[in-house]
C-alpha cells in the first residue's frame, strides 16, 4: 500500500513537473529533458507487464497532450516500458529474473544505474525523435539529438534519484 | 481449448502492447500535420502506380460514355462558331441599338454515327445511323471530326445517304486562305486523301501548305470549314487555271462519327430559288 502510494505520488509530482517545468527547458533549440521518465524507470517490476503498458501510455499522452505532439511521447514510452525487462535481464548478465530486483539506487551500483538509465531513455527519446523528424534523410541530426537529449534528461534524472531516493531503498 | 488459453494468457501483455503502440501511432498519423503529411504522400507514392495502373485498365470501359460527352461537348462548341450565325454587318444598326452585336443563328449542328462507308469506288458514298425521324433532311452537310466529309442525299426513316467528298458528283465551293480566291474542290484522282481545285487562275500566287476552306457561298455548308491544304500546283499549258492539289483534312478511312449541319433557313432560301427559276 505505502508502495501504492508513493508510486501515485511519484506521478503526479513528476508529470507536474515535467509539465510545468522541464517543458520549458527548450536549451539551443533541441535540448528538452524528459524527467517524467523516471516514473516509468522507477515503476516496480512486479505489476503486470499490460498494465505496465497502459501507466505508459497514459503518462505519456498526458505530456504529448500539453506538448501539442498527440501520440509521440506515448508511442515511445510504451516501447521504452515493453523493452525495460529485456534491457534488466542483459544487464543482470542473462540470468532469468528473480522477483525482488528493484532497479532502485542502494540495490543495484551506481554503475548499473547509470547504464539501465542511459539505455531506456536513449530507447525513448531516440523514438520521440524519429517519429518527430519522420524523414530519413535527417538521421544524422536525429541521432545527435537524441543522444544530447539522452545525455541530458539522464543527468537530471539521476540526480533526482540520488538526491531523494539514496538510503531510501535499502 | 487450455492450451489456447495458456497461451492468450502467456502474450496477453505483447497483445496489450501492439495496441496500444498501434494506437499511438494512428494517434500521432491523426493529429500531426507534419507526420500526417509524409506519412499519406509516402503511402501515395506506393499506392499511386497501382492506381494508375487500374485506372488505365477501368479507363477502357468507359470510353463509349465518355464519347458521347465529347461529341455532346463538340456540336456546343461548333453551334457557337462564327460562320454558324448570320453576321449583321451594319455596325451603326447596332452601335446605336447598344445591345452588343446581333446574332440570328443560321445553321444547327447534331452528330450520327458511320454505318457504312467506302472509299475504293469510282462514286463514294457514307451510310449514317440518323434519318427523318431525327430530322435529317436532303443537302444536310456532313463534317468529320477534322473537316468537311459529305452532303446528305437521300434520306430513309431511320437512316440517310451522303454523298462523300470522294465522289465526281461533289463539289464544294472553296477558298484559299490567303488569296481569298474562290474555287471548287472535286475529287478527281481516285485516291482517298488528295482532292483538286479548280477555277483558280494561273496568276494567282498559290503556295504550298495554304489552307482550303469552304466559301459560304452556298446555303449548305456554313463558311471558314476546313477541307484540305495544298500540296502541289502547277500550270497547264493546255488551260488558263491552275491545277492544285490538296491533301484532304477528313480521314476517310477511319470514319466514325460524324456531325450534320442543317440550315434553318433552308425552306426560305428555297422557295426563293424556285421563283427564280421559273422567271
């Protein structure tokens, strides 16, 4: 229930946030942090993999809907989530999942955080990009792009994680 | 019937995820102008060859129709020529009149189609599917799509002879364009696309390529319609006129569909002629 609970929390807050703030964050022209993310990161691995799905779809049309782009940041949010297991699985070195795994600063490394982070939010925003420029012949800007985006939201979402979560998860 | 289950059970959540990426996707095709845009011209691009491809092949089925639109649209275009009214030539009738210039209308045009046609005897002659039920009468012109064809002769309930261009018994009054020299064009040399004309004098500057249309000087063909172009000329010793010849406008080996030209004022001109006569 206290997990419920702090989940609820978890989302509101950051979609607030990502609304309200990070939205804003429009640096050089292409730098836009998706903090937001971090709910779908955060988002325990127990809970059915379809409704895992729905909380992405939802939490990312509601960011799509004040970002004026119906449809995007949803798309790329439920690949991120489908992808999440896969991505665990690999970096637990192929061995099959046990229950208790949190991906959650204090049980795994600082190291293990950084890489998982890294990969879900290159996989979602290098969508994000893709289906935004929706022409091959800009791959090139597609792909700088998303990396800088990548590099960025990780910074901030990190030190989200590190400064109220650290501790907490033990 | 429990394994089909299991298996339902098992890729529920890989059910639940396509749909919902399906979803987002016609989300964003919907609600994107951009993405909207590239996705449906992309898809046209596919989808335009096919189309293309089945249009060339639905196109053929509709020809039939779409020539009866033509031909409807042709005799609107040919009623609205010049030479198929009266022109009233006393401009200061109708400068102080100030309706604009008057027209009567002097000739009506409707189209027939060829039953039959020959063009390898001595005296030609065409069969149309039109006849006194559809209000053919006796000396109707007969146009071709590209120029003058015929003079209607004998007329049946359902169907009316014409008296082709390739017949001794034709004759047309004609003018060359540039000189304004009326002659007549007969067809002499049994070949179905060259015709003569006659009654030019030889001082006239006749040149190769000039156009030879009908004079309006008879009540029957409306004047300025094409019949041929020139391509020979030359002198006769024997003659004080020109032998010329054109190359006919009519393709009379491919005959199909042709238009009637019928003068309004016919039965008019007529009952003038017939006093004439027996004066």
């Amino acid at each position: 229930m206290n997990k419920f609970v702090s989940n609820i929390s978890r989302f509101f807050i950051l979609i607030l946030l990502q609304v309200f703030v990070f939205n804003y964050v429009q640096w050089f022209g292409f730098l836009n942090p998706v903090v937001y993310l971090l709910f779908l990161i955060l988002l325990p691995l127990e809970i059915p993999k379809s409704v895992q799905y729905i909380l992405a779809f939802v939490t990312g049309f509601i960011v799509d809907a004040f970002l004026k782009t119906y449809g995007i940041q949803a798309f790329a949010c439920v690949l991120m989530v489908f992808l999440r297991p896969y991505i665990i699985l690999i970096l637990n070195g192929l061995k099959p999942l046990g229950t208790g795994i949190k991906p959650v600063p204090g049980v795994k490394d600082f190291a293990w955080i950084l890489v998982y982070t890294l990969l879900l939010v290159f996989v979602q925003q290098i969508t994000v990009t893709i289906l935004e420029t929706f022409r091959w012949a800009d791959w090139w800007r597609i792909i700088w792009t998303s990396v800088a985006n990548t590099l960025f939201t990780t910074f901030i979402i990190l030190c989200v994680e590190y400064i109220f979560y650290a501790g907490k998860g033990r | 019937m429990n394994s089909l289950r299991e298996l339902i059970k098992r890729y529920f959540h890989i059910l639940v995820f396509l749909s919902l990426l399906i979803i987002a996707f016609v989300i964003v095709y919907h609600h994107n102008n951009y993405q909207h845009f590239v996705l449906s011209s992309t898809m046209q691009k596919i989808t335009g060859p096919v189309q293309n491809f089945t249009n060339q092949f639905y196109k053929h089925f509709h020809y039939s129709k779409e020539n009866a639109e033509l031909i409807k649209q042709n005799i609107a275009l040919l009623k609205e020529k010049e030479s198929m009214f009266i022109s009233s030539g006393d401009s200061s009738h109708t400068v102080f009149s100030g309706e604009g210039k008057k027209k009567r209308r002097m000739y009506d045009v409707s189209s027939a189609q060829v039953v039959f046609n020959t063009i390898n005897k001595t005296y030609n002659y065409i069969i149309i599917d039109k006849g006194k039920k559809d209000g053919v009468m006796p000396d109707m012109a007969v146009l071709s799509p590209n120029g003058v064809a015929g003079v209607v002769s004998d007329v049946s309930n359902n169907f009316s002879t014409v008296i082709s261009l390739l017949n001794p018994n034709f004759r047309v009054s004609a003018k060359i364009v540039p000189i304004n020299q009326i002659g007549a064009v007969v067809w002499l040399d049994y070949d179905p696309t060259i015709a003569q004309v006659i009654d030019i004098p030889q001082h006239l500057m006749v040149s190769i390529g000039d156009s030879v249309v009908t004079s309006g000087y008879s009540d029957v063909f409306p004047k300025d319609l094409l019949i041929g172009t020139v391509i020979e000329k030359y002198d006769n010793p024997n003659n004080t006129f020109l032998t010329i010849k054109i190359r006919l406008a009519t393709d009379f080996r491919n005959l199909h569909n042709v238009y009637l030209i019928s003068n309004l004022y016919k039965p008019e001109l007529d009952s003038l002629k017939s006093k004439f006569k027996n004066e």
